[in-house]
C-alpha cells in the first residue's frame, strides 16, 4: 500500500507531494519529488526532479489493454470468472508488483483526491531556487518513497533485447513443461 | 497604485493563479492581497510579465468571487476530460508489467 501522508514539516525531499508545479498544463496535476534527497538535504541539486500524478482510474480505463479486456462486455456487466481475473490485473497495480511506467498511489488519507498514478515519463525539473513557488501538499512515507525510486530506476533503465522467435519459444515451452503438454 | 481590476484577474486567472501568497508578497514588495483573497495567487512568471507590461511593481487585487483556488477533486474531474490528459493517454499501452515479486 502506498498512501499517502499529510507533511507537517515544510521541507521538501523525495517522496514530497507538491502543488503549482510549472507544468504548463491547465488544469495542473500534482507532481511527486524523485531528486535524492541527500543532494536536496546538502544542497548539491540544482534542479528538482518532479514526475506528475495522474488520475489513475481514467489512466488505466482509457489504455489499449483495458479496452481489449472489456470490448466484449455489455452494460458493464462482468461475469464472475472474468471479474476473478480482472481483479488479479488491477491488484498487479495496487500493490505495485511490478515494473512499470507508473506507479500507484492512494492519497485519500491525506487530501481528498481520485486515485493517483506517478508517471515515470511525465517529469520536469524545476531550477531549485524556484522551490519556493512550490506548495507542499503530503509525502509519501518511507519505505515507499524508496519502493517507488527502485520502480522509477529500474523503469528507466530497462533494456530491450531480441526475444525467442515463435517457433522456437514454442519448443522451450514444451520442454519446460515437459511431460504435461497441450490437449 | 496600480489595480488589477475583476476581469484582469479573471483574464489571468488559468496561469498565473497558481502560487502562494508569501512569495507574491516578497516578489511584490508592495502587493497587497486582502483578506477575501488569501485564496488567490499569483505565478511569479506571470507577475514578473504584468510588472514589465504595466511598468509597476504595486498592485492592488481586487475581491472577486469566481477566483478561487480548485479543490483536488475538481481539479483531477477536470483534468480527465482535458485535452492534455485524453491526448497523452488515451490508447496508450500500461506499458509491460515487468514482475519483481
């Protein structure tokens, strides 16, 4: 779980929620600080590094795999073993499971918001002698402002590589399963 | 004294009323924002451009009703059917779930 908290103290770190951040968007969405911290505590950051929180809902409704999952549905009606499975993709995201472009985060403990998603690839780095024009507005505790950095840096750093062709792949699955196979 | 009356305000509104009111005041020197509008802020880019536009550096705001800060939750309803939103995301892929558990 990754609620969030209300900041009682008004420094800015990692984790920290902030508002008025010069997105040049209308309407602005929140953004979340990524720089590290020690750089922020000793002064060493130049800029501040934020990634903008999306409605996660919306983010999620209006993607290609959500629509493939329900263009079959009428009515918004889901049967039960579908709904079984639905619930295991969307757990995927609830906890964070995996490496992924965004990461999620329920802040409605701490201020009366939908369901948010860090976006790894919606960033902005703000010249730190204009921090002062940003409003704090919660944190994300520890220790999952560090769980969240591991996703952003392995996100990041992903590295795309040649897979098996179909033919092949197809006989590595055979032999791993091997003696079950396929009716 | 300069004064930024209702409409300026208004006009301004979606881009400069995003900052707090400490730092307009340190930026202003001068600026005077009463009580009725502690809501209301003002970007310093947008403060800096009124200033070079108007030549001052006083101002005046005046209380105006319709000027008020965006809950959150409203501000989330309208980013969902915003351009920006529905453009950057809309059939975009979740992207692929690499499992670490």
């Amino acid at each position: 779980m990754s609620w969030l908290v209300k900041e009682e103290n008004s420094i800015i770190t990692q984790g920290t929620v902030l508002d008025n951040i010069p997105w040049e968007l209308d309407p602005a969405p929140l953004g979340i600080v990524l720089s590290n911290p020690c750089d922020l505590e000793w002064e060493k950051a130049s800029y501040l590094l934020v990634a903008s929180l999306v409605p996660a809902k919306e983010t999620i409704q209006m993607s290609k795999e959500f629509q493939q999952k329900v263009e079959s549905v009428k009515d918004y009606v889901i049967s039960k073993t579908k709904w079984k499975s639905f619930g295991v993709y969307l757990k995927q995201f609830i906890n964070n499971q995996n490496i992924a472009r965004y990461y999620f985060i329920d802040p409605t403990k701490a201020i009366e918001a939908p369901l948010l998603f860090v976006d790894f690839q919606h960033l902005l780095a703000i010249p730190i002698l204009k921090k002062d024009n940003l409003e704090i507005v919660a944190k994300l505790p520890s220790p999952h402002t560090e769980k969240m950095i591991s996703h952003f840096s392995s996100y990041i750093s992903r590295i795309g590589v040649d897979r098996e062709n179909k033919k092949d792949t197809e006989a590595l699955i055979n032999q791993l399963a091997d003696p079950y196979h396929s009716s | 004294m300069e004064s930024i009356i209702s409409n300026d305000i208004t006009s301004y509104r979606d881009t400069c009323l995003t900052r707090s009111k400490t730092n307009l005041i340190s930026r202003a020197g001068t600026a005077i924002a009463i009580t009725t509008l502690l809501t209301v802020t003002i970007s310093n880019d947008c403060l800096e451009d009124y200033i070079q536009t108007n030549n001052t550096t006083t101002f005046e705001f005046v209380a105006n009703k319709e000027i008020k800060k965006l809950s959150y939750k409203d501000r989330y309803q309208k980013i969902v059917n915003s351009d920006w939103f529905v453009n950057s995301y809309k059939d975009m892929s979740l992207g692929e779930l690499l499992s670490i558990e």
